[in-house]
C-alpha cells in the first residue's frame, strides 16, 4: 500500500462519524505534507468524501496492516476522546485485518497506552 493509498483510508476513516475535528484535519495535513500528497491528491481525497464514497482498502502484507491500524487509532483519538463509532469501526477494523485480540491491544497499547 502506497502513501496515497493509506491516506485515502485516513480521509475516509475521519470522515465516518460525519464531521472532521480540527484534530483530525491538522493529522491528515501533517500526514499529506510528511507523505508528499500533493493539494490535488488532498483535493480529490476530500471530494469523494462529499460524494458520500467511503472505502477503506486493507494492506494484503502484515507490516502494512498494522501502520494502516496505527494511523487509524492516532487519527480516532486525536480529539482526545472515541466516540462509539469510532470504537466500533476500530474493533470490525482490527477483525477484518485478522488481527487477533492479543496483537489488537499491542498495537493499541503502543499507540495510546490503551485508552481506547
């Protein structure tokens, strides 16, 4: 998965609860400018986010699958807190990736220290 990939999967993931936060909108620039996402790239990222087109492509490679979870749950936690929502969606993420339970709360300890 390249660069562009995982950040159309972020775009998406933000926009599921319905809103950006100012959090998640300073994460995805940052993310755009580490990851030389160029404005059109944004650009279209965001479009199809107001066309109501949801789609989050999982990694077939492992090491893949789990940056992809970790920018997931530094992108759900950025306001500080996870709605249910966002809970949910990491929990059906994380089965979907084949991730067991055990290797779920690595990540997720190595990412927030388990405050999801």
């Amino acid at each position: 998965m390249d660069y562009l990939q995982l950040f159309n999967n972020l775009v998406n993931l933000a926009a599921i609860d319905g809103k950006f936060t100012d959090e998640e909108v300073q994460i995805l620039a940052e993310r755009a400018h580490v990851w030389n996402i160029s404005s059109d790239e944004f650009e279209t990222a965001m479009a199809g986010i107001s066309e109501g087109l949801y789609q989050v492509q999982v990694p077939e490679d492992y090491p893949q699958r789990v940056e992809l979870m970790k920018q997931m749950i530094r992108l759900m936690a950025a306001d500080g807190h996870m709605d249910e929502l966002e809970k949910g969606l990491c929990a059906v993420a994380a089965a979907r990736m084949d991730f067991s339970e055990r290797e779920f709360d690595a990540i997720l300890n190595e990412v927030i220290g388990g405050a999801c």
